[in-house]
C-alpha cells in the first residue's frame, strides 16, 4: 500500500469527496464503504452522512449519491473493501485541509496524482 496526500483545498475551492468519488469510482464500482467521520461542515446532507456512519457498509453508488460537492469531510475515515473483504483504499480527511489516501491500486494512485498533484505520505 502507498500513501499519498493533496490539499483540500484549492485556493478558494474545496475538493469534496464526491469529486474524489467521481474521480477514481469507475475503479471501485464493487466496493462496499465503511464511514468513521468524526466531524463534517454543517449541511443537511451532513445529517444524512452521521446518520448512517456507524451502520452496515455502503456501495459507492450509495455513497456518491449521499455526498454532494457541498458536503466537507473535516475529519474522518472512508474504507473501501472488496468482495473478499480486503481494503482497497482509504481516505482520510485532516482537519479539513488535507485528504491523505492509501491504496495498492496503481490505476487509483496515477489519478490521483496527476489530477490533484498528490505527493507521497511517509
């Protein structure tokens, strides 16, 4: 697995999950989600997402549908598993300024990178 991390925001643009979600989704179309979030910006889809965080794991297709480009993660975890239940990538949201992310997929990591100017995490 590889960590790498790139700023939540750009200047006066936030980078949502769901832009992230949009971004490298077509590589997690099986994956079922597990939410930690400890804090989002208030927002009524905020509600939606505290809601079901700490319930059975979600698709991606039920995620990105539950996470508008409003939506900011401040802090917390998004876990991606397989059907044989092995973590495909994890997004981590820092204080609402950064998004770290590990993966093993090489196909995610290159997206990454090159549309968010990402840089390795030690």
């Amino acid at each position: 697995m590889e960590r790498i991390t790139f700023k939540a925001w750009v200047g006066s643009r936030y980078i949502s999950i769901a832009e992230i979600l949009l971004l490298i989704g077509r590589f997690l179309l099986d994956a079922k989600w597990t939410l930690l979030l400890d804090e989002l910006a208030p927002g009524p889809q905020a509600k939606v997402l505290e809601s079901i965080r700490m319930t059975k794991p979600i698709t991606t297709f039920e995620l990105l549908h539950l996470t508008t480009p409003y939506v900011q993660i401040i802090d917390g975890r998004l876990s991606a598993d397989d059907k044989a239940g092995e973590c495909i990538i994890t997004i981590e949201a820092v204080d609402g300024s950064d998004w770290d992310i590990e993966t093993a997929s090489e196909a995610i990591l290159n997206e990454l990178k090159r549309h968010f100017k990402a840089e390795p995490l030690e």
